[in-house]
C-alpha cells in the first residue's frame, strides 16, 4: 500500500511540475495599460516550456502570430503595429495557458533613465522629496491623461544580467502621478498635447549613480580608459568587506563579555547602486526587448569629479544601449547638469562636447533653473519643455521649431577683442537692458579677467581694458553661474570656453 500512495503522489508531483513549467509567462513590460510603438515591428516575448508552441491574437489584425519556445522555454517574436489612436486593443496569448492583455495603445514610447533629478516625483515623498515640483499641487490635479501611460521600474541591482523587471503599467491621473519621474511626466505631456497620439513613458532611474552604473560590463573591461573605474570598484568592494569583519568581529566580542547583544556598533552600509554595470543588468537589461522611440536621461552630477573621463564614459554608455537594443541610433535627448555648487564647470563641458560625439543626439540647457543649494531643483517643468522641444524639432520633424540655446561655435581676434559666432543664434539674441554677465577673457598669461561683452548682430564682442592681446574667452565657467545670454527663442547658451588650459 505505501508503495502504491508514494506512486500515486509521485505521479501528482510530476503532473503539478509540468503544468507550472508549461505555463506561458510575460515580463512585466508587456502587461495590461501598456503603449507599443507605432508604425513598428514591435518585439513581444516570454517564457513557457521548451519547444511551447504560443499562439497570439492581435487586436488589430485578424490572422494570429505563432511563435515556438526554443530548447530553454524562451520565446520572442516581433509584429507589426498601426498607425498610433486612442483606439484601445486586447492581445490574447494562447499556449497551454491563456492571458489576455487589455487596455493596449499603440502610440510612442520613450524610456527616460538617470539618477535623482530623473527620479524626482511630481509629488511629495517622505524623506528626500519633501517638496514635490514647483505648483506640484496643481499639477497633480490637472493629470489626467488617461492616453499617456506610466511605468516605473523598481530600483535594483544586480552583478549578473537579469530577465525582468518589478513594475506595471498605469495610466496617467491624479493618483499615479504623484510619485512619477516629473521631468518624463512633462516630456511626456508636451509630446502628448502636440503629436495627440498615446505616450509610453518607462522610467528607470536612481539617485546617487554614476554612468557606469548604467552600462555594460563588458563595455567597461574592453575599454582601457575604464579600468580605472573597476580598479576603484574592487578598492571600495575590499574596503567594505574589511569593515563587514570588523563589525562581525566586535560584536562577537561584545556578545562574549556581555552574553547579550545590545551593540550599538553600526553595521556598514553597502550603496548597491554605485557599483558599476549593477543597473544596467538589472534596471536597462531587461528592457532592451521593448521596442521604443528613443530616451531622455538626465545624470551627471555623480560623474563631476571625473568629468574628463566623462567625456569617453557617456558616449560610450550610449552606444552600449544602441548596440543592445537593435533599433539603430535612436534619439538620445539629455539635460545638461543645472548650477549647483557641489557641481564643476568642467562636467557641463563633458556634457557639451558629447553633442558631436553622440550621432542623432541634443542637449536641454538649464542654467537658468538651477538652485546654488538644492541640487534638486523643483522646476521641472522648464527641463521637461526643453526635452520635448529638442524631440518635437529632431525626431517628430517640426521644422519651425528652435530646439537649442546659442551653442559656441568658433571665435575671431580683433586686436584688442574677440568675437564669438554661435549656432542656434539665427533669429539672434535675446536683448536685455542688463550688461551680459559671466564672460572672461585672458591673454597669453592665461589670468582671465571680467570682460564686457556686447550684442553684434549674431556674434557677441568681448574685451577687457587689462586684457590688450586677448586669446581666450570663457562663459558661465562656475559652478553656480547666473548668465543671461538667450537667444530670441528664449533658450539659454551653453556654458563654454575657448581654451582647454
């Protein structure tokens, strides 16, 4: 008799083990709510046995999609999607288990990463957002924009690449708002109120990390530049766990004297997010299969102490997303870093020059926004525009639209002044009954000096009565900058210098 029961639960066993690896999964991506890109073949993709045959039903077309598990259960297939509408659809998935995803629009997507300037919520949080966005209350209560979609992915690291994500789907409202990306939020509504189409916005992001953070370790150890970044990683992985034994240590003693364990000896922390590649494998990884429009990134200010090596580091990071997800060199829209006086001048240059080296790329300059002692500035709002102005202009083909500020292009000595020439400066400048502030100029002694500057049609003339021979002029050049050169179209000039002493 007991052989026969031990057979009979055997035989339970083996059919309940079958039936869970039988089932079809989905990656938290696609889900009820989401948005797939338009006018797209989009990648749907999973897990079920191996060797699964899965059958998928398009809300929009009528013949199905069939797609094989290969020998490890893992499926993918890509489909094409219609002209972005409000129009919602079902997407059936039918194996040896049925899910239905409902509440699919088809319009444009845009992942939108970096750290907390990325982060920060429209609304209060406790603890590090206590002040929600400039008007946050309002903005909050006007959110509704049920065709504009929001997924968050939850913070984690990981030292191994992973498959998924922890995050849905929702649409947008009043209650879903409050702890978004704000800066994604108003990227995302000036995109919406002018294209009129369904907007998917995935916000992936985390505060306090570095670019290295965000990209790949093989990226990092094929390049030489970055070995130093990994040395340091090992030197900091050491460090902590010499203090993990010490802290074992002493508290073993302590426990031995006191038979008890009422220490007040702190265990020592481990910032998970500022090891490198750890968020690239566990918040961008699993994402590289979601066909998108493009991304939005605002980070940096973890990188401002190494802003030389920044200048290969970001450019870098970006074409290991572009080499991953497989759509080409999609638009990559950044924020230059706002004044702040943890900041250097020499980051927002990193940031600048990555406008040549990054193809199909455009910067949000925002020295007019930032706060000398919140690094986390609450109009977000502006930063948001000046996103969706660079996107609306580049990738969605509006071509009356000036998307940039005056960039320095070049300069001209004449005798005893300098002249620069700018792009984005062709309707001219912005006129002011105030002197411009914050340029300098040097001479060969490389000792820069308060310069006047001066409007000249589309150029601006600079010099200096202590400067005779000029070589050099720089803008903006602090940590806290407050210039007030704009072009006509109301958007700032890039910090800059001429020099690279």
């Amino acid at each position: 008799m007991n052989f026969i029961r031990n057979l009979f639960l055997f035989l339970i066993f083996l059919n309940v083990s079958f039936s869970s690896k039988a089932q079809v999964k989905l990656p938290a991506l696609v889900s009820d709510n989401m948005v797939l890109q338009q006018n797209a073949k989009v990648n749907l993709w999973g897990w079920a046995s191996p060797n699964e045959k899965i059958n998928i039903q398009l809300g929009w077309q009528n013949s199905p999609v069939e797609v094989t598990a290969n020998v490890t259960g893992d499926w993918k297939v890509a489909v094409d999607t219609p002209q972005g509408s409000e129009k919602a659809y079902s997407i059936a998935v039918n194996a040896s288990n049925k899910i239905v995803l409902n509440n699919v629009l088809i319009g444009e997507v845009w992942i939108c990463s970096g750290q907390s300037n990325m982060y920060f919520p429209v609304g209060k949080e406790e603890g590090t957002w206590k002040t929600g966005v400039k008007n946050y209350e309002q903005e909050i209560v006007n959110a509704n924009f049920p065709d504009i979609r929001l997924f968050t992915v939850l913070t984690n690291a990981s030292p191994k690449p992973l498959d998924d994500v922890t995050g849905r789907w929702a649409a947008c409202s009043p209650e879903t708002i409050k702890t978004f990306s704000a800066v994604a939020y108003f990227y995302g509504r000036d995109l919406y109120q002018k294209l009129k189409i369904p907007i998917g916005l995935i916000s992936t992001s985390w505060g306090g990390t570095k670019a290295e953070a965000w990209t790949s370790q093989n990226v990092l150890e094929e390049n030489p530049d970055f070995l130093t970044i990994l040395e340091e990683d090992a030197k900091n992985e050491k460090a902590y766990q010499e203090k993990l034994e010490t802290y074992y240590l002493n508290l073993r003693n302590e426990k031995q004297v006191n038979n008890t364990s009422k220490t007040e000896i702190k265990k020592p922390k481990k910032e998970a997010n500022k090891t490198s590649y750890v968020l690239y494998n566990a918040m961008l990884h699993p994402l590289i299969n979601y066909t998108m429009k493009g991304v939005i990134w605002y980070q940096g200010e973890s990188n401002s102490g190494k802003a030389k090596l920044y200048q290969t580091l970001f450019p870098a990071m970006v074409k290991n997303w572009r080499d991953d997800w497989k759509q080409g060199d999609f638009p990559f829209y950044y924020v230059q870093i706002t004044p702040h006086k943890g900041q250097t001048p020499e980051i927002r240059e990193a940031q600048l020059f990555s406008l040549k080296k990054i193809g199909n790329s455009g910067m949000a300059v925002t020295t007019d926004v930032g706060d000398t002692n919140n690094i986390h500035p609450i109009d977000k709002q502006t930063v948001g525009h000046r996103l969706a102005l660079i996107s609306l202009a580049k990738t969605y083909k509006d071509d009356k639209l000036v998307y940039s500020g005056p960039i320095y292009n070049h300069l001209k000595i004449k005798k005893d002044k300098i002249q620069l020439f700018f792009d984005y400066a062709d309707s001219g400048f912005r006129k002011t009954t105030e002197n411009l502030k914050e340029f300098e100029i040097a001479g060969e002694d490389k000792i820069f000096y308060p310069a006047v500057a001066k409007i000249d049609g589309k150029t601006i003339v600079v010099s200096s009565e202590k400067v005779k021979n000029p070589v050099a002029v720089r803008f903006a050049w602090k940590a806290v900058p407050e210039p007030n050169l704009f072009n006509v179209e109301n958007l700032p000039a890039s910090p800059f210098r001429t020099d690279n002493w």
